[in-house]
C-alpha cells in the first residue's frame, strides 16, 4: 500500500476519494508517527468540506466498512448539511431525507455511534428545512419508524426514532441558523411538542416497555425541555418521572429530567404546576432516608439535586403563596436535612455541599420584600436560619485525628475548600442574623470552654472559633459588644492540636483592625501569636496574623516591638519557615519598624539585617555554585521585602476616613530615610555579589528587586541613591544585559527624569541602556524577546515622562524607531503589545520633538507596513486593539502622511493578505481614514479587516470576536 503520509501532503481536489479518505482514516487512527497522524487529520478536515464529500460519504456508510470508516462517513454528511446547507439545490431535499431515513433504518440495529452522527445529520436537515419545506418534521420521523416492515425488530426501531428525537432539540441548541431563523425554528419545533409528548407518556407508562427504552425517553424528555417547553404541557411526564425514581436503572436519567424541566427560565409562571410539585418531592424523604441509612450516596445526591433545583429556582414563587407555607418550608426543612447530612464531606457524603447556594437564594428572597411582609418571613425563617449555623458548623468540624490522618491529600484539600464555602455562607447569614448571630455563638463557645464537669472536643471549639473568624474576616465587627468577651476566652483554649491552633491564629487574625481600636487587647493575644511563630506547623497562620497585626496595628507595638524583632529573628536564623512565610515575615517586621523613631528603626535595623549582610559577605567570596546562589537570592529576597513595607513617610491611614484625627501628623523626621542609609552601606557588597552572579538572571532580578521595591516605596525619599544606582545598573548592563535592569530603569525614569537635580544621571544611564540594546538588535534580537519587550516599555514611559531625553545628540531616535518596527514582527504576544504602547506614545510628540518628527516623516510607511502585516494574519488576533490604537494615533497627529501611506502600501497584490480585494481593502482604508474620534469603531474596523484577511469572516472563530 502506498505510503498515506504522501495524501495529508498533497490535498489536491482530485485526491478526495474514497480509498483515500480510507487511507488517511487509518494513518489516522493506526499511524504511530504524530506528525503523520496530524497531516491526515488536516487532509480529512478538508476532504470533509470539498465538494467530493457527497460522493464519497454514502460510500463509507456501506455495511461491509468498519464503524470508524462509517462514522467518518456519517460525520461528513452532518457537517455539509449543517455549514454547507446553502450548496444544496432545493429539488435535492427529499432525496436527501429518503436517504437519510433508510440510513437510520439500516444503522438502528449497528453501531450506535454511527447512528447517533446519522440522526443528528438528518435533525439538521430537518432545521434547515422546518417549518417552510418539511412542515411535519416530527409527526412524519414518529410515522416511518412506527411502520412495519424491513425486517428491523420494533425495539430497534423504537430506539431510533427515540434518538432522533432526542438529538433534534440538542442540534439546535448548537445550530449555526441566521439569528431570523432561530426564532420561526424554536417556534416550529415548540408546536411539534404536542406529538412528541404523547408518544414518551405512552412508552413509559407502557408496562412491556423495556428498561433501554425507558431510559432513552427519559433523555428525550430531558433534551426537548431545554427549549422551554411549557412546564404545565410537560407536567404528567414529569409526575411519570417521579415515579421512575424507584428504578435504579432509570434513576439518574429522571433525577436529570426533573431537573431539567423545572430548572427552566420560564416554568416559575406556572405556579399551580410548582405547588403540584412540591408534596411530589417532599413525598421523596422516605427513599432519602433510607438511602443514608444504607450509604447509597448516588440516590442522596439525586434526590438533594431535585429538591434544591426546587427551592432554588422557585424560592420567590413559593414563598408567595402564602396559603401553601407550611409545604414550602417542609421543604426548607428537607433541604436542612440534606445540608446536614450524616459524615463527613468528601469521604462519607458529597451531597451537603449542593445545598449551599439555596440558602443564598432563599436569603436573598426574603431580604428582597418590602418591610412589612419582610417581617412576617423573618419570623418563620429567621429560626430555620439560626438552625442552619448549627447545622453548618457542625459540618465544618474536623473527623477524629485517626480518621483525619487516614485520608488522602485530595480529600483534605475537598474539605477545605467545602470549609471555605461554609465559611462564605456564614458571613451572608451575618447579614440576616446581624449581632444576635455574633452573640450566639460566644454563648455557645464560653459554656465550651467553662464547663468543667463536660470535656469538650477541640473539634467542637474549633468549629465556633472558625464561625467567628467567617464573620470577623470581611465583616466589620469593631461594634460587637461580644468582641473583648472572645478575646478574653481565647487564652483560655487549651491548644493541643494543629487545627484548632490554625484557626485560634487566623481568628486573631480577623480582628487585628478591632485590635487596632483597642489595643489594650494587644497583650492577652500577642504572646499567643509569637509562641505560634516558633511552630513550623503554623508557619502560614502565624506569619500573616503577625503581618496583619503589625499593618493594621503599627503605631500601639512600640512598646512590643523589641520582643517581636527578638522572636522574629530567632525564628528566622532558626530556618523555621518557608521562603514565602519569610517574606511575609520580613514585611511584617517592615510595617512595624515604620512606626518607631528613627534611631530605633535604625538600631534593629542593624541587628536585624548584620547576620545576613555577614552571611552575604561570606557568599559572595565563594565561588559560585547552586547552593549558594539559593542562600544569595534568599537573602536579597529578605531584605526587599523588609523595604517594601519599611515606610516612614506615611501618615496613619484612619485620616482619610475622616473619622479619627491622624496620629502622626508631623513631618517626616530629617535626615536620610533609614531603607537609604541601609542600602548605601550595603552597596559595595551589592556590588560584589553582582560582580560573581552578572551571568545568573534570577540573582541580577533579586539584586533590582531590593532597589525597584525601595525606589517604590520611598519615592523621592530614594533621590540621594540615584546617581549611585545609576551607575551600578549602566555597568551591569553593559556588561551583560537583562530585562529586570531595564524595568529598574524603566523606574528611576519614571519617578526622577523629571527632576532636575537628578536629570544628568538619569539620562546618561537611559542614553547608554539604549546603545547597548541598539546593539543587541545589530546581533539579532530574536532570542531576546525579554529584553526587546522591556526596552519597549522604557521607551514608551520616556516618552511620557520626559519627552527631552528623545532631544539627546547621542540617541539614535533613528534606530530606535527600526527597532520598534522590528518588534512588531516578533511572535511573543506581550513584546508586540509593549511595542505598541511605544508607539502610540511617540507618534503625538511628532508635533513638539523634532528629531521624533524627522524619522516618522522619513520612516512612518515601514511602521503603516509592519501594522498591516500584523493585521493581515501575521500577528495573534488578540493584539488587534493594541494595532487599532497605533493607526488611530496616526489618524489624529499625521492625517495626511497616513492617507498616502495607506495608498502605497495596500497597493501590492496580495499583501497583506492573498484572501482580500482591492475593492476590500479600499473600503477598509476610507474607513480607517475616517475615523478619528472614535476609538471603539476603529477597534471594530480592525477586527472586521483581520478576519476577512485570515478567511475567518462568518465562521464561529469570528464569532468569539
């Protein structure tokens, strides 16, 4: 046999045959070689839509092929009828749907995925063709497969017509109709409901009727209710669904049709049809509560879904037929058995978390009322509510330490995130249950905790301490009386355990703003905190309660900050914690310094950072080698996040509330900023290190990050480092270049160019980045796209920032502007975008720089060019708006230069795309030409362009638009 590999080659029309497509099917589905498999899967796409496909499909559906072959058969006859309907002569449908027909026919009793694929080409035929040219689409699919004869037995044929039905709602769920079409088609088929519905009542009240067939029709039910069939036309089929549930075999198929029909939109019109529903699925408790008893967690979850499908969408309905409310909140109550469910979540029951949403719902429906009526619910439900906590904190308790310990990792990560959604319904309740709530549960946790004669489970205060914290963490709790009560108890909690010492933590976490307004507090939890700090197991609970004390809190720890550096330190020579527990670390010690006097900030400062600045000494004589690299980049990492929050500028951040006068109002104390003074005696050895590392991007990132951090934290604070760091960052990137030097001088431009005192240095450093990058691009900037994409975005905020820098004898504004236009081709999305930005930033200084003025004039057709070619296919569609900007920049500052450039560079045949006109790309360069004031319609035009010219006009790509 000839080698398939030559077919997917060469997919010329005349190769569309039948051995062929046979040859290509089997590279595909045999060939072990992907590159093979990957060109007959592109030759078949083709083979697909070609006009050969008519012939060729019939072919592979004969009885002798393999079902692979038929299916690709049956594949292709679906995708001509549903995208290539318009090639098909009108005189040519009924010999189509015979065809069709006898097809399904043939296929009831064969393979079951080439039948599927038959039905859904002839429901797509039948769309394309209802309700003008095949008025009785369904009434004749129910005749031909009800009618005796061909030899196929009536079960088959049962099964087809059932699958055909089933697939023609599905089908025009995904059909690709004109949008007119869609409406005269859904109101076609919703008229053919009425011969749809008598047929699966018949089949499924049918005692005979066997299991397969049940099922099917219970999918059939499922599929057409999705197009809003009227609930009160479907109902007696729903009430049949009900009473399938016994069946095991048919339960998940008619807990899915239930759901389905009254999940739709629509159904909350029928309000008798929903109350009829209601004693149907409170009539369900028996079988639930049997299926716990014997841990049938399939029929729990089923059963849950249909009685919260229920309550969720027709919460509002129900709650106003006030007649009734003794059913809707039987059902309430059996939701509430569901949501407490016996076991633990995700090992013994997966049902309880199905139910979390209904108590949004519901809340949000009783809270929607007007006042009065609002009262009366509140009364009924605001019980149910107060329950519900119970029920949803007793569902958050942790198994034993023996179970806890047996369970996968998965499992535990399910459990949290079940806690986290728990947690998120709580806070909402707060919003129903306000303080009471609060005082509820500090009730619940001080009889806990005082109770001597009960010894209590610390899974049991666990629980109500994690409510607490639920509520504590978003919702402002500064006027809850119960607050000082509970932090009281909190020292009181005997912590023998790593959960309840985690959630004890992340509660003082959560009240670190209440603290702040009562620090007095501060001393009964605060040793708890620096105790945790010392346990490698509560690393992340006690590193961010530390952070969050120390931000919200900062200026009431002077009197503790000694102790909390001493701690701090211990744990951190001591390599307790992780690298990011580290850093938060480090912050946390950062905010507190911020608030003590200068000379005390400089002090711990010093005791602080000295063993790392000895460690650091120690390494950089070293010679290089993986471990120490590591212990570099952690050290530098350490001390710029201590300068990211280190911030003595600030004034207290309750001033711009207005509600208390600001605690520090005086001015920053003279003298360099303690970060400056820091950094100025670290900067030889900076410098050292870098000396050993300039080859190593992740060290040279660590050493900009300590600068670019400080430089955004102090601001002009920085000024007396300029000239220094300057310097440093010129040297290294002359020596070897990187990308993090750049966005550090990306930063110095954008917080010092405009200075005067600072302008030379700032310049010079900004002149020579510029010529080393120049250069870079002489050599070939592709395997830089790093560098180019960081070089554009210096460019781009020189140029906002101080658009002088561009009057500079010694920059090549000429060459810069080719690189630009060389950036624009690379294929890295984010440099390309960078690229743009640079442009649409130079492009208005035309008017006031004139060395910007002389090259655009010179090179400005190179710039229109290169935005064509992205335009025309050759850059990823998503930068579209970002080209879009650029030509509608030009449009405002160079009219009359775009006008002629657009001319002359849409000219050629061809470009930028073989798929366009000359009439289209006319049409496309008035447009652009004309619009000058609405950025929007320019983005539109682009986008309209670039599909036309990758041929993707009309199709679903276009679509995604």
């Amino acid at each position: 046999m000839e080698t398939p590999g030559r077919i997917a080659a060469t997919p010329d029309a005349l190769d569309f045959t039948v051995e062929n497509v046979e040859k290509a099917l089997h590279q595909l589905y045999y060939d072990p070689n992907i590159e093979n498999k990957n060109l007959a899967q592109k030759w078949l796409m083709q083979a697909q839509v070609s006009p050969q496909a008519w012939q060729f499909c019939w072919a592979l559906l004969s009885p002798d092929k393999v079902p692979e072959i038929q299916y690709f058969g049956a594949s292709a006859l679906h995708t001509k009828i549903s995208r290539y309907w318009s090639d098909i002569p009108t005189d040519q449908y009924d010999s189509l749907k015979t065809q069709l027909f006898s097809q399904i026919a043939c296929f009831s009793s064969g393979s079951k995925m080439v039948l599927t694929r038959l039905c859904v080409a002839l429901a797509s035929l039948a769309l394309n063709t209802m309700p003008e040219a095949w008025p009785g689409a369904v009434p004749e699919m129910v005749r031909v497969f009800q009618e005796e004869g061909g030899g196929i037995d009536g079960r088959a044929r049962c099964l087809a017509l059932l699958e055909l039905l089933t697939v023609l709602p599905e089908e025009f769920q995904t059909s690709r109709l004109p949008q007119y079409r869609k409406g005269l088609v859904r109101g076609a088929l919703g008229r053919e409901w009425g011969s749809v519905c008598p047929l699966l009542q018949q089949l499924l009240r049918r005692t005979d009727s066997p299991g397969a067939v049940k099922a099917r029709v219970l999918r059939c039910l499922s599929s057409w209710v999705l197009l809003d069939v009227p609930l009160n036309e479907s109902e007696s089929l729903v009430h049949d669904c009900f009473s399938a549930l016994p069946d095991p075999e048919l339960f998940d198929t008619a807990v899915e049709a239930i759901v389905n029909a009254i999940s739709q939109p629509d159904s909350q019109r029928y309000v008798n049809t929903l109350l009829k529903l209601v004693p149907q699925v409170l009539a369900l408790q028996e079988q639930l509560r049997e299926a716990v008893q014997n841990g049938d967690m399939e029929t729990c979850h089923g059963i849950c879904r249909i009685a919260v499908t229920l309550g969720e969408n027709h919460s509002r309905t129900l709650l106003e037929q006030v007649d009734h409310w003794q059913g809707f909140l039987a059902l309430v109550n059996m939701i509430m058995f569901c949501t407490g469910i016996p076991g633990h979540y995700p090992v013994n029951e997966t049902t309880s978390s199905l139910t979390l949403t209904f108590w949004y719902t519901l809340q949000d429906e009783i809270m929607s009322f007007e006042t009065d009526k609002q009262a009366v619910y509140l009364q009924v439900y605001r019980p149910v509510y107060f329950q519900l906590v119970d029920v949803l904190l007793h569902k958050a308790q942790f198994p034993t330490d023996q179970e806890y310990a047996s369970w996968s990792s998965d499992e535990k990560e399910q459990f949290r995130i079940y806690r986290v959604d728990i947690s998120d319904t709580l806070m909402y309740v707060y919003e129903m249950l306000g303080a009471e709530l609060l005082s509820n549960l500090y009730d619940k946790l001080g009889r806990l905790l005082t109770n001597a004669e009960q010894p209590t489970s610390w899974q049991h205060t666990e629980a109500l301490l994690y409510g607490f914290q639920s509520i504590a963490e978003t919702i402002d709790v500064n006027y809850s009386d119960v607050i000082p009560g509970l932090i009281g108890l909190i020292p009181r909690i005997s912590i023998n355990n790593v959960q309840l010492a985690d959630t004890v933590m992340f509660t003082i976490g959560a009240l670190a703003e209440w603290l702040a307004d009562h620090p007095v507090m501060l001393s009964s939890v605060l040793p708890l905190v620096l105790q945790a700090l010392g346990n490698p197991d509560l690393s992340v609970s006690s590193v961010s309660t530390l952070k969050k004390i120390c931000r919200e809190c900062k200026y009431d720890l002077p009197p503790y900050a000694t102790n909390i550096v001493a701690v701090s330190q211990e744990v951190l020579i001591k390599q307790i914690h992780k690298t990011s527990q580290c850093m938060w670390l480090m912050q946390a010690l950062g905010f507190l310094l911020s608030a003590l006097p200068v000379e005390d900030i400089l002090r711990n400062l010093h005791s602080l950072i000295t063993p790392y600045i000895q460690q650091l000494e120690k390494l950089a004589d070293e010679t290089p080698n993986p471990s120490n690299k590591l212990a570099i980049i952690h050290i530098l990492g350490l001390l710029s996040n201590l300068f990211t929050t280190l911030d003595i500028s600030k004034q207290d951040d309750e001033s711009a509330e207005g509600s208390a006068p600001p605690v520090k109002t005086a001015p920053p104390p003279p003298g360099p900023n303690p970060v400056v003074v820091v950094l100025q005696q670290v900067f030889a050895l900076i410098q050292t290190v870098l000396s050993q590392w300039l080859n190593d991007s992740q060290v040279v990132e660590a050493v900009c990050a300590i600068f670019e951090k400080s430089v955004k934290t102090l601001l002009h604070d920085f000024a007396p480092m300029v000239s220094q760091l300057s310097e440093m960052l010129g040297q290294m990137y002359s020596t070897i270049p990187q990308a993090s030097a750049l966005d550090l001088t990306r930063q110095m431009v954008h917080i010092f160019a405009s200075e005067t005192d600072h302008f030379p240095p700032i310049k010079a450093l900004f002149e020579l980045v510029t010529s080393v990058t120049l250069s870079i691009f002489q050599q070939g900037p592709r395997d830089h796209p790093d560098i180019v994409d960081s070089f554009m975005q210096l460019q781009a905020q020189a140029l906002k920032r101080k658009p002088d820098l561009f009057l500079s004898e010694s920059l090549d504004v000429k060459a810069v502007f080719h690189c630009g236009v060389l950036s624009l081709k690379f294929p890295e999305a984010p440099t390309v975008k960078s690229t743009c930005l640079f442009f649409t930033e130079l492009i208005p200084h035309c008017s006031d720089v004139p060395p910007l003025a002389r090259v655009m004039q010179e090179d400005g057709k190179l710039l229109i060019q290169a935005v064509l070619e992205g335009i025309g296919g050759g850059a990823s569609r998503c930068l579209m708006d970002q080209f879009a900007e650029v030509l509608f920049s030009m449009n405002k500052n160079c009219f009359s230069l775009l006008a002629v450039w657009l001319k002359e560079a849409l000219q050629p045949p061809g470009f930028p795309s073989s798929r366009v006109t000359i009439e289209q790309k006319d049409h496309f360069s008035q447009q652009i030409l004309r619009e000058r004031v609405n950025k929007r319609r320019m983005k539109d035009i682009v986008k309209e362009f670039t599909l036309l010219c990758r041929g993707l006009h009309g199709t679903e790509y276009a679509a995604e638009y």
